[in-house]
C-alpha cells in the first residue's frame, strides 16, 4: 500500500514516530509490527486492521 502510494519507507517511519530502518525490518517480516502502530497504519490507509493484516480481502473498515 505504501508503494502504490509513492510513499517512501522515511514518511511512513516518520508519521509511526519510529527509525526508519526499524520500518524496513517490519516490511521485510525480520521484526513483528507492534499492535498500536497497525492500527495507526490502518488509520492512515483508511483500512480495516483485519484487511491489514491479512485476514480479510475487503479494505472497508465499516464492515
């Protein structure tokens, strides 16, 4: 989603109040993304946490 966006891996960490080179750890699966900050990225994309994390096909956070 960040790269469909044209966001660069330095604006996400930033907008998460995190290092960016931590941020690239959590895209590359080396490190497990901490609760809060997926919901601030689901906040962010205006997406479920479920659809974030996988568990769903639908981005709508209504249903």
């Amino acid at each position: 989603m960040r790269e469909d966006r044209d966001l660069t891996q330095k604006q996400i960490s930033e907008m998460l109040v995190c290092d960016q080179s931590l941020y690239s750890k959590y895209e590359r699966r080396e490190r497990e993304v901490p609760l809060a900050l997926i919901v601030k990225l689901a906040d962010f994309y205006g997406v479920s946490v479920d659809y974030l994390i996988g568990r769903t096909n639908n981005p709508d956070i209504n249903k």
